[in-house]
C-alpha cells in the first residue's frame, strides 16, 4: 500500500506523462473541482509528488518553507502538536485523510 502526497514545489523532469496523471487526480479532487485541464496541467508541473511508504512518517515546521499538501491516493493521518497554555506537554490532534481532502 503507497501514499502519494502533492506539495507545492518544483521538481525538475516530470515526464508529460506523469504531469497528465497528477493533472488528472489533481481534477478529480474537490479543492480542484471545475478547473480546466490546461490549468491543472501546468499546476502539476510546478507541484512535485511525494510518495510514502505505510507508516513513513514526514515532519514539517515552522522553519519549512510555506506548502500545501494534497492526498492523491489512499490515506494518510496527519498529527499536530501544539504548545498549552499552563500545560507542559504540546496537545496533539490527529485526523485521517484521504483522496482529494488537503493540508
């Protein structure tokens, strides 16, 4: 079982092929719904995709550069931690996404 996740970022020698695919999942998710091909397409040339392994875990923080993450297939839970006022340990929240759903 694979997980592919989209984040905004170039990556250099995306065949026309693999763009077409990620145009095409990028379409059929809600956040791109209406949008024309043509569009997507170059959308998906300036995106590079991720693919995780189950259980392969990624972190992102504030010192990352801005993205946005977009599940292409299958699921992926994502975790947040965040300081508590008056607490000592950050709270953590934890939901499960899939195809089409972003962060």
């Amino acid at each position: 079982k694979r997980l592919i996740v989209e984040k905004k970022a170039p990556r250099l020698g995306m065949s026309k092929a693999e763009a077409s695919e990620v145009a095409g999942l990028l379409g059929a998710t809600p956040l791109f719904d209406g949008i024309e091909k043509a569009v997507l397409l170059k959308l998906a040339y300036a995106c590079s995709m991720v693919t995780l392994k189950e259980g392969e875990e990624v972190e992102w923080g504030p010192d990352e550069d801005p993205s946005m993450f977009v599940v292409l297939r299958n699921e992926v839970v994502v975790r947040h931690s965040h300081a508590v006022p008056r607490q000592k340990l950050p709270e953590i929240t934890a939901r499960r996404l899939g195809r089409g759903d972003s962060f």
